[in-house]
C-alpha cells in the first residue's frame, strides 16, 4: 500500500498524467499517480479480449519521424517497455460523385506527395497550380507566421485558398478526425501545426499491444524512480485547506499532498472533484462555457478473415466533411448524418493483435458527445457509419463473426465524467476552437493554490496523445519549479 503522504497527486493515468508523473518521480519529487481505471491510457487505453488487443475506439498517432512518444519512453528510459509501430500502408478512400471508392496509392516516400494526391482526387493537371501553391505554402510556413492565425478559424482559412472540392474535402476530412470539430469553428494555427508534421514527417504510428503499452510503460518509470502507481482507485474529491489544495479522497482511503495535478478533464475537476464554492464566479463560468470536442461512435467487427491490408484510413466524399450547420441538422434529425469514417486494423501493424488467420476492424465516426443520448440516437449515428463501412469493404459484412458496438457512454465511463449536459463523451476533450486554443487556451495552473491541469484541455499543442503528452512536458516544468519555489 502507498504512504499517504507526497509531494504531488496526479489524477488520471492518461498520455498527459502518467508523462507528468514519470518527469516528476524521475526529477525526485514523491508521486502518487491514480487512476480510476485497471489500465492505463486514458482514451487510448489498451483492452484484450478473445484473442484481440486493440484501443477502445479508433486512435492514430502522429507524426511519424522525431514523435513524441518515442521521445517521452526515452526520456524516461522505458523504452524495453514499448515498442511503436509504423505500419506505412494506409488506407484512405475517396468516394467520387459517382459513388465509387478508389484507394490512395502508396507513395514512394514517407510524406504525403502533392502529386499523388492531386492524381486520386481527379485533379486536372492544368487545375493543379493552386493546390501546388497552397500545399507548398502550408509546409513551409513559419511558425512565427502560423501563430498568427490564433484566433482565426480553419474553414476561413481554407476557403480562402480556393481548392478543388475533392482536396478541401481530404483535407477537411483529416482535421475532422484528428480535432473532431467542424471545420469553421476549428482555430487555424493548431491545425495547420498538426498538418505540416503529418505532410512532412508522416501520420500513422501505432504501438505493438495497444496504445495503451506507452502509458504503462510511463507508470512503470514512476514506479522505477520510486514513487506509487494506484490503478482501480477512484478520486471522490480534492481535498482544500484554508484555501489550498491538500490531498485527494478516494475509495481506498486518503492521501496528503500539496500539489494536485488533474488529468480528469478540467470541467469534471473544477465542477465535481472540487467545487464551484473554491472558485470565483467569472472562472466558474468560463469552465461552463468550454466546449467540448465531438464523440466517436461505431463498431468494433470481429472476422473471420481480414477485408483490408490496410492498417487505418479515413473514407470520405466531396460532401462528407463537417460542418456545424449539418452537424446541427443531423442531431436534430432534419439531415443526413453519413459524414467522414475512420477505420484501424491493429493486426495489420501488430500480428499479435488478432488470433492466426482473423481480423478485427474498428470503425469510428462523428457523433455529438452527450453521453445520455438515446438508443435510437446512437444507433442512428452509428447505422450512417456501418453504411459507409459496407461499401467501402464489399467482404466485411459477410465476415463477421461478432461485433461490439461503442458509444458516448463508453467513452465518459472510461474517462471523464459527465460535469455539464452534453459533455463527458468527447473523444479528445476540449474541442481546439477558436477562443480555446493558444492565446486563449485554458491555463495549467488553477486559480486555486497548488491545483494544476494535465491533458488535451490544457497546456499543449497537437493531435490527441500526442498534445496530451506535450501537455504532460510543459506541466512537469511548472510543477517543478513551484515545488522549488515552495
């Protein structure tokens, strides 16, 4: 059993909480990290069952070269303990108008080549100058001149560049899935940041077991440098003293520490673990009013025999992309709710995730987060996704031998709770729009004395794990040198 007694608590064993933790034990302070789970890794926590390992729902790392994940399991030397995978044969589909699906052809080199691109989305020679340009401009561009776009929305910007319709709508397509919000109310500088490390420097790094094997490994370096790891232990409360943060209270008892670092999602921390009387009303607000990022939903199918050789893709149409108007319609039945649908096969980049000879396909598509929607709304959701999911893989229907279907629910019972209605189902958490990223990104230290934030809803930048884990970098040096301080 752990002391009671620590230098600092963190809350949540996801990307962001278990990187904290390692920095912090590795630099000599005394951790407890918790987690209310059995395994680690948040939303992309590794699950087993008959014979296959694959993540809760559809999650895909990036970017390849130099990524974050390999560099945190070196800083912590655990690298023994995970071992990345990088499949490079993906898998995206475009549906023309016409209604047929053609795959993107594999490329030469480790980066997306414009060429190819413009090719399988039927872009004439002669209308490729403008798309030359503004893929050209994208990569290069600076990152002094990329914050300047903070503040202003993706959709604009891409508009603006006036593209053919096809790769608005790849493009479009990627940043629905990679942020999970429409594209007009998705800020511009994250965005772009994201897609030039995936152009330059590749999309598509796994971890052989799950994604959930690099948070373990984070938690065995906490444990290695000395301090505690407590699974299956569920925070009641955040304890406050004369103001400050003191400790947490939990199902197996309490534990004292100065320093309380959440990785629970930032509106389930201020509103439930600790209170709305610790706060003053105009923060209080603000945490009301964040918005949360959209949920994925679909199908877990478990076959017979594979259907693709493809490790993961995106499917998509000249009118699938998102918007918030069509969002709107859809959720209020007056729209069609077929949009953009993501798929991974984690036996093709891990052989050890599927027994010999069978499949597991995971499909993930656009949903509103409110874990509390209905069974006719989920499944309404979910029936669009299946829908695509059958075209795009003619075998697939015929080769299930079972299937598992993930919902809103799932995702906000396995990782932050329900604090405001509709909210506690998004897949990332905090949605990367404009008036929350950036300059206005919700800052990693509360207002209360001693309490911090970890996570995709404050303190990084990037695509899902890895701006949990960028988080988990710029957190451990501000909690470090308060404890200095201190």
């Amino acid at each position: 059993m752990a002391d009671n007694a620590y230098d600092v608590i963190i809350i949540g064993a996801g990307f962001g909480g278990s990187s904290c933790a390692g920095l912090l034990a590795k630099r000599g302070l005394k951790v407890l990290l918790t987690d209310k789970n059995a395994n680690a890794g948040g939303k992309a926590m590794s699950l087993k069952k008959n014979g296959y390992t694959y993540t809760p729902w559809v999650v895909i790392g990036s970017p390849v070269q130099d990524n974050i994940y390999q560099h945190m399991l070196d800083e912590l030397e655990v690298a023994d303990l995970a071992t990345l995978s990088i499949p490079g044969t993906q898998g995206s589909f475009y549906k023309s108008p016409d209604g047929t699906y053609s795959r993107m052809p594999e490329a030469d080199t480790d980066h997306l080549d414009p060429e190819v691109i413009f090719k399988w989305l039927e872009i004439p020679e002669e209308n490729q100058e403008r798309p030359l340009e503004f893929f050209t401009n994208m990569a290069l561009m600076e990152p002094e001149d990329v914050a300047k776009l903070d503040g202003q929305s993706f959709g604009e910007w891409i508009t603006a560049a006036e593209l053919p319709r096809s790769l608005y709508a790849f493009i479009v397509s990627l940043c629905d899935g990679l942020f999970m919000v429409p594209v007009e109310k998705l800020d511009a500088a994250e965005a772009i940041t994201s897609l030039q490390g995936i152009f330059i420097r590749g999309g598509g790094v796994f971890s052989e077991g799950g994604f959930g094997k690099v948070a373990e490994a984070f938690c065995e370096a906490v444990r290695r440098y000395g301090s505690d790891v407590m699974m299956g232990t569920r925070v009641r409360r955040v304890i406050v003293e004369d103001g400050k943060v003191a400790g947490i209270e939990t199902d197996k008892g309490e534990f004292r520490a100065p320093i309380v670092i959440s990785n629970a999602g930032i509106q389930p921390t201020v509103l439930k673990l600790v209170g709305e009387e610790h706060f003053d009303k105009d923060f209080t607000k603000r945490v009301q009013e964040l918005v949360p990022s959209y949920s994925l939903i679909g199908y877990r199918y478990f076959l017979s025999k594979p259907v693709t050789n493809a490790s993961f893709g995106v499917v998509f149409s000249d009118d699938g992309p998102w918007s918030q108007k069509r969002l709107d319609e859809a959720a209020e039945g007056k729209g069609s709710r077929e949009g953009v649908l993501y798929f991974e096969v984690p036996s093709n980049y891990d052989p050890n995730a599927a027994p010999e000879g069978k499949a597991m396909l995971m499909t993930g598509c656009f949903c509103p987060p409110d874990p509390n929607l209905s069974k006719e709304q989920l499944l309404a959701w979910a029936s669009a996704g299946e829908e695509v999911a059958f075209g795009v893989f003619p075998e697939l229907e015929a080769a299930i031998e079972s299937k598992d279907f993930y919902t809103t629910r799932n995702v906000s019972s396995a990782t932050r709770d329900s604090a405001v209605a509709g909210a506690g189902g998004e897949t990332i958490g905090l949605a990367q729009i404009v008036g929350q990223c950036g300059s206005t990104k919700p800052s990693i230290k509360a207002p209360l004395e001693g309490l911090f934030f970890v996570g995709t809803d404050a303190g990084g930048v990037g695509v899902g794990t890895q701006q949990a884990i960028d988080s988990g970098m710029n957190v451990a040096d501000a909690v470090e040198q308060y404890h200095r301080q201190r």
